[in-house]
C-alpha cells in the first residue's frame, strides 16, 4: 500500500478548471539562437517546442486562472470558503502567494488563504487536503491555484536544466458531490530524502541567507538539478507505489480512459507511457508548455478536461514526482 495512504474514498467534485498562460512565448529555436546552438539542438536535448516566460507576478498569473475556474464552477469568488495557493515560486518568501493572489482577486470578504507548498506535487498534495476538508464538512467550496514561474531562478549554462522549464498557473475550484459518486477513491504520498539535495534552489531562506554566504548572491538563487539522480530514484519506486493506489481504488490500469501525470520531462512520460502501458491515454502537453512545476499537473488535468478526453464518472490517475524526492498519487472519479 502507498505510505500514508488515504484508506477510505472522500466525497468530491472538481466543480471547475481554469488555466493561464504568459503572453511571452520562447521557443526552442530562438533558445538555439540565443546560446548560439545549431538549429533543433535546444528541443533535441528537453523535447520542448515553445515555452512561455511571465514578466510580471505569479500572483497575477495565478489570478488569471482562478476567474477562469471560477466562471466554469459557476460561482463567485465570494461563494469560496478559503483560497489555496499551490506553488512551488512565490514572489517573495513572506506573505504566502495565496495571500498575495487574494489581493489581486479582491474578494469582498475576508476569505482565508494560505499556502502548500510541495514543490511540483503541490496541486496534488492540495486537492487531497481539500478532499478530506470538503468530506468532513470543514469547508465547502475550496479554490485551489497554482502558479509557478521557474523562467526567473534559470542558468542557461546548464541546458538540461534550464531548458525544460516554462511559466503558467492553473486552478481548480472544488466542492461536496451530493449524489453524483465524485470522490477521491485513493490517494498516497512518499519522499525519499535521500535524494533531497538533487533538486534545489539553496537561496532565499533562513539556510543560505544573504549574511550566511560569500560572493554574488543570484548564484544561490539559481535552480540546480541532477536530472539523472532524480529519475533514477523516483522512477525505482514508482511501480510499486502506483500498484498500491490502483489496488486501493479498486480498479486498473485498463480501465482508466486517461492518465494525467505532472510533465516533469519528455524522458519522463516516455517512461511512465511504456512502464504503465497506458499509450496515448497519457494527457501529454509537454511539447507545448514545458515543465511548469507545480501548474503543470493541474494544467493537463484542466486540458483532459477542457477536451473532453476525462468525462464525468471517469476515473482517473494523477500522478506526480517532486522535489525532495517525492512521490505522490491520486486515484480520482471525476
């Protein structure tokens, strides 16, 4: 069984999705011509076409997407019972980026917000919380975001990194499900410290503060990554870890019409693809997009549902990897 697994289904309905992104597009090509690459070498190395880069706030861009959810759950902000902020990039390290995204919503009440921050299984280990808060009759309508910009912390001289990263929000408003059978039939979380260090930004806490350290400061801010270490740990213990969640649940593999995973890399889904057999039922938009840390998963759930590939009463699979290195999981019936 997954650690820390939920053991019980939890009443849900995903009342509606949004998604946001820059206006700014990068493409691989004109990366190619920026770092004075032969043509097609950027999207050969990450697999990414076009990336979008946001020169304003994650706050704003996070706003954007909370009205578009908003508008397609039907109802007002001020019908929200508490605003989640999702992220793995906050603007600033006080206050929590919900707070910041409640001043740019402007709600005509005092809506609590506050943050959860898991890195790029944010939006995941958010909606579990919101399942067992909307089951047990704390809250009734939650409205999750994420809103990630990995563009501003990129050193362009490791192309590995850096390459594969693009901007964007997403959010999802949620709520009780009556009598129509949504609900959270699994769901589990693991981290393996051991690969903690493997994929860091050391800068901007109490750490690595700017008295702590010596030289140029930008340089602790910098995301750094062994991509290698990471999809080495995290993929030997994914197998066993989405076994537990599909036993849980009570169904398998074959019987989910889509899959929607976060687009951690174009290795990564090829992976997840082939391991689990799913095929095109992966929800890809990789190519597109980019890796966009913790928007990205909500961001291809909101596209399965957007395109109509996840239908109500479709169970589905989300699942992330993060940060710390951790794994995380949901089987959902939408």
């Amino acid at each position: 069984m997954p650690a820390q697994s939920s053991r019980e289904k939890r009443a849900l309905r995903i009342l509606g999705t949004g998604a946001a992104l820059p206006d700014e597009a990068l493409t691989s090509a004109e990366l190619d011509e920026r770092l004075g690459l032969p043509a097609g070498t950027v999207e050969a190395r990450t697999g990414v076409r076009v990336r979008y880069v946001e020169r304003g706030s994650a706050a704003e861009l996070g706003a954007r997407a909370a009205r578009k959810a908003l508008a397609a759950a039907g109802v007002d902000l001020d019908d929200v019972d508490v605003i989640i902020g999702a992220s793995a990039t906050p603007d600033q390290p006080l206050p929590c980026n919900a707070s910041l995204m409640h001043e740019q919503l402007a709600p005509g009440r005092p809506i609590p917000a506050w943050d959860v921050n898991a890195s790029c299984m944010s939006f995941l280990v958010a909606l579990d919380l919101a399942a067992t808060l909307v089951d047990a009759g704390r809250h009734e309508r939650i409205l999750i975001v994420s809103s990630d910009l990995a563009s501003v912390g990129l050193d362009w001289d490791d192309l590995g990194a850096s390459g594969i990263f693009g901007d964007g929000a997403a959010a999802a408003v949620v709520g009780p499900a009556g009598e129509t059978g949504s609900a959270v039939l699994s769901s589990g979380f693991e981290t393996y410290s051991e690969g903690a260090h493997t994929c860091e930004i050391r800068g901007g806490g109490s750490r690595y503060a700017p008295d702590r350290v010596e030289g140029e400061y930008a340089d602790w801010g910098r995301f750094r990554m062994d991509g290698g270490a990471v999809f080495r740990l995290a993929f030997r213990h994914l197998p066993p870890f989405v076994a537990g969640l599909l036993a849980e649940a009570g169904v398998t593999m074959d019987e989910l019409p889509v899959v929607v995973p976060h687009q951690a890399s174009h290795h990564g889904l090829d992976w997840v693809r082939q391991q689990f057999g799913v095929g095109d039922r992966l929800v890809d938009i990789y190519a597109d997009h980019g890796n966009q840390v913790g928007a990205s998963l909500p961001t291809a759930l909101h596209t399965a549902i957007e395109s109509g590939r996840l239908q109500r009463g479709d169970h589905t699979l989300l699942l992330g990897t993060g940060a710390g290195i951790s794994l995380g999981g949901m089987v959902l019936c939408y």
